[in-house]
C-alpha cells in the first residue's frame, strides 16, 4: 500500500481479500500493525461467504516525512493477538509506504489557459471546461478555511467565485443573514465581509439550501439575496457598497435562477408579478423571466418577456439560451398548449429569439444546461424518470435538436470537453458521452468504499485537457482522460472550482473549503 498524505486529511485504504478455499472452524481475524502508521480501530465487512473488505485509516498524529512499515493480516481460531492456533497460510504480510507532505504556500502565478471563476461550473456556458494540462505529480495542498454556518440549513455556503487573487461566496449564518464573503487565494485570510441583509435581520420561513452564487463583472460583484428580492453590488477590492436593485423573489437550486456573469454584462431571472416596481416599465406578468443590470446604475436594465420554467440561462458568444417549456398555441376557452424546446435570444436584444423544438413533453425543471463551444452544442436533462434523466443535445450549427442519450443520467454535473460530455448514472459512475450520439465511450467508478455525489453536489465536477475532476461522498480524484485510470485522490469531497492561478477549490458539505495547488 502506497499513499501520499496532505495536511488535514483523513485518509482511508481499503483492501479487498478473496479466501480460495472454505474454512471449517471459527476464523478471528486480526490485523496488525507494529509501526503505528494504521489506527487500531479498524472496519472488516464480508462481501460475500469467500470475500472480506477493511478499511484502513492512516495515523493522524504523523509528521511530514515518510513512514514504511508491514501490516500482518492474521487468521487465527483463537485470539489473533496471541495466534497460537492459526490457520494454514496465516499471517499475510502487506508492506505500505506512506509520505507524508507539508502545506505548501507557493507564490501565486496566473496558469496559462485557465480564467477566471465566475459562475456556476466556471463560466457563463457552464461548461465546467478549464483548457489546461496538468501534471498530478506537481499538485500540492494549499490551505483548509472553516467557515461556521448552521447545520440547520444544510449546505449554507453558495458555490465560489475568484478574480483577482480572491474567493467569494456567500454564508448563511445561524441567524439567518446572508454574509457575503471576500478571502484570500494566498492563504484563505478574510480581506472583508459585508452583510447582505442591511438592517433588521430578516428571518422567512423558508430558505433554500443553497445560498444564490454571486457574480463578478468589472471588478465589481453582484450579490443575490435569496429571502429578499435584492442585488447588492459591492467594489470588489474594498467590499464598498455601490448600489443595488430590486429583482423580484428568487429560488435558487442547482444553478438555476442565479447570476451569471458575460463579458457582455450580469444576468439574471426571478420570479415576480406585475406589481413589481422593478419590472412595471417593461410591462411583464409573467411567472419567470431573465433581466441584465445596468453596469452603471445597478438597475435593471432590460427583461426577457417569455416564461422561464426555472430553465438555467446558458450563454454563448451572441446568445442567451434556455431550455423550458413554451406555449406554441391557444384556442378559446382552451388551455395552452405546451411544448418542450430550446429557445435562444440575441443577449444584445436584436433579432426575433428562436426556438428549436425536441420531441419530449416535459423537461426537469431543476435541469441543469451547458453550452459546448467546441461542438456548438447544447446540452441538458428532460423527460423525468425519477431522480433520472436522458441528456438532450441540440445542434446549433445545423440548427435542430440532434436526439438524446440512450441512457438515463442523473440530474447532476454536466460538463463538457472537445466532443465528449460527461455525466453520471446511479448508482454512481462516471459515463462519458459521445456529444453526437449520445453513446457512452467508456466508464469510470470510485474507490470501493465511496459513492458519486449524484444529487446532493451539483457541481461535483470539472475538466481539462487531460484529466477530468470528480467528487464522491468521501473523495476528490482526477482520471486521465487517455487512461482512464485515476490518477490523484484527495480524501475531501464537495463542489469543484478551480482559479486563474490554478487553485483547486473543493467546499464540502459541512463548510470546509480546501485549496490545492495543481502547478
């Protein structure tokens, strides 16, 4: 057993032992390790009648340096710990080699290929696409941030965003209040936090799991309340308040409804009626619909009049593309009817938008989309069965909707890579796509002892030029895209991001944030 171990980690090894024969008397068994490199409280689980599973937990207390020593795997009719009556062919010996490293504070250096993080998966395509190549032997650890939040609200922390040797996000604290945070790439230090609450402090009876992510546009960030219908825009270098709007109410799930930064401005949805203030000029009474702020006044600056269906806005070059359901006709004294299709709209406002119809009635509405510039293609989930979903593809050069997978996936992570997609089957592996057919190329599973994050991460993964990015229950790996055979493991899971200095960002569950330097 060989591992490399980082600061902070808690590693576990598990090993598989298939017997080649039946055992007729009581078996004890023992595993045993002299040098204390393995915690004494280890976990032996029977797969089948021949087949046992332990798990194994790295010592804690080791300093940097490298450790070497031999497990004795004993099988013993009586205490393995005196072994005096053992079975034919005990003890086996399994010799590891564990190194342990240090934290390593590198000076920090843009990585050539890599940009700015700046929305849900990475971009305003939400590709989750960094084209990098990367050398998993030069990855090291960087630091770990706790941030307090109640366990009360579950996931309390929105997803990253980074610019200018920063990370940003927003925390829910115990109270309620939603706190906009700036920290330091370097070291995860706190350059300012402001409160986006302002005031008494707000308590609804309802809020959502995931606090909206915030967007950064001109060296200004756009900050999402989820309980009030507000964007805040702060200096992203002092946290100075510059101004905010009224949006109408939000709901923000999976990427979904929250803000998005282009090059050519931020966008938005929410949903209102036609009593708010906000929307009252552009004469809109519908459900849901997508708005771009004003970069010098902080207004709303324009709004999309069709209804959304809690589609996620996904941009290209020229266009603003949603997946959703939209009426196509209606007769009297008769509902709409609806159809489900991909509707794209000029994000400069000229043109007639255009809709390009699919063959399915229903689309999931938490779906999340992506824009795949390498292809030119859109992709998303429809057609719910369950918790799965088959994976549309729309071809826009040709302009037409291009078929589904054949396969249900569930509505997790989608990325994208040259002409390969990525997503994730139940009960957890890794399928990657061919973006043309929809059929797979080849899997991926994790470790023994860990699971995909198929519904509670939506943004479990991200990929590269050469090595694909995933988080399980436990674990973060990397698999080689040529290989396929994983390639590093971290023992730390959660959302993925990754900086324009090439710092790995994985925020767990419970509010860790762990940085890796991946040059």
């Amino acid at each position: 057993m060989n591992a490399v171990i980082w600061p902070n980690e808690k590693r576990q090894i598990v090993v598989q032992a298939r017997a080649t024969r039946n055992f007729p008397d009581i078996i004890n068994i023992g595993i045993i390790d002299i040098n204390g490199g393995i915690k004494p409280d280890v976990k032996v689980n029977a797969i089948d009648t021949y087949t046992y599973q332990a798990t194994l937990e790295v010592a804690s207390n080791l300093s940097p340096g490298v450790y070497s020593g031999v497990i004795e795997i004993r099988l013993c009719k009586d205490n393995p710990l005196i072994c005096k009556q053992a079975h034919q062919g005990s003890p086996w010996k399994l010799p590891y080699r564990f190194e342990v490293k240090a934290a390593v504070l590198s000076q920090l250096s843009p990585l050539p290929g890599a940009y700015d993080w700046s929305a849900f998966q990475g971009n305003s395509s939400h590709s989750g696409n960094v084209p990098v190549s990367l050398d998993p032997n030069k990855f090291s650890y960087r630091f770990e941030k706790k941030i307090q939040a109640s366990d009360s609200f579950g996931n309390a922390l929105s997803r990253l965003v980074t610019q200018n040797s920063g990370f940003y996000f927003v925390q829910l604290d115990d109270t309620k209040n939603q706190i906009l945070y700036a920290l330091n790439e370097n070291d995860g230090s706190e350059k300012w936090r402001v409160n986006l609450s302002n005031g008494p402090v707000y308590k609804p009876s309802y809020i959502p799991p995931v606090s909206p992510t915030p967007a950064i546009y001109q060296n200004k960030i756009y900050a999402q309340t989820s309980a009030q219908p507000e964007v805040k825009v702060f200096d992203l270098g002092s946290g100075q308040f510059l101004g905010q709007t009224n949006i109408g109410q939000v709901y923000s799930v999976n990427g979904i409804g929250e803000l998005v930064a282009d090059v050519s401005g931020v966008y938005g949805q929410a949903s209102y009626s036609s009593g708010n203030l906000s929307f009252e000029d552009f004469g809109v009474s519908l459900f849901r619909s997508a708005f771009v702020i004003d970069p010098d006044t902080y207004k709303v600056k324009s709004v999309a009049k069709f209804r959304f269906d809690s589609s996620m806005l996904t941009f290209n070059d020229q266009s603003v593309m949603a997946y959703r359901s939209t009426t196509v006709q209606k007769e009297k004294n008769s509902q709409a009817a609806e159809r489900v299709g991909l509707s794209i709209f000029n994000k400069f406002g000229s043109g007639t938008p255009v809709t390009l119809f699919s063959d399915y009635q229903f689309i999931n509405m938490n779906a999340i989309s992506v824009y795949c510039p390498d292809r030119n293609a859109f992709l998303s989930f429809q057609k719910p069965e369950g918790f799965n979903s088959s994976i549309v593809i729309f071809d826009l050069a040709a302009g037409k909707f291009a078929g589904s997978s054949s396969t249900s996936y569930t509505n997790s992570s989608l990325v994208c890579s040259k002409n390969t997609v990525f997503a994730i089957t139940w009960p957890g592996t890794l399928s990657a796509l061919d973006i043309n057919t929809g059929q797979v190329l080849w899997q991926w599973k994790p470790a023994l002892d860990d699971t995909l994050q198929v519904y509670s991460t939506p943004q479990a993964m991200l990929v590269t030029n050469n090595l694909l990015f995933v988080s399980g229950d436990k674990n973060t790996y990397a698999v080689d895209l040529n290989t396929h055979q994983t390639v590093w493991t971290y023992s730390h899971a959660g959302e993925l991001s990754l900086s324009r200095n090439g710092i790995l960002y994985i925020k767990s569950r419970d509010n860790t944030i762990v940085a890796f330097n991946l040059k």
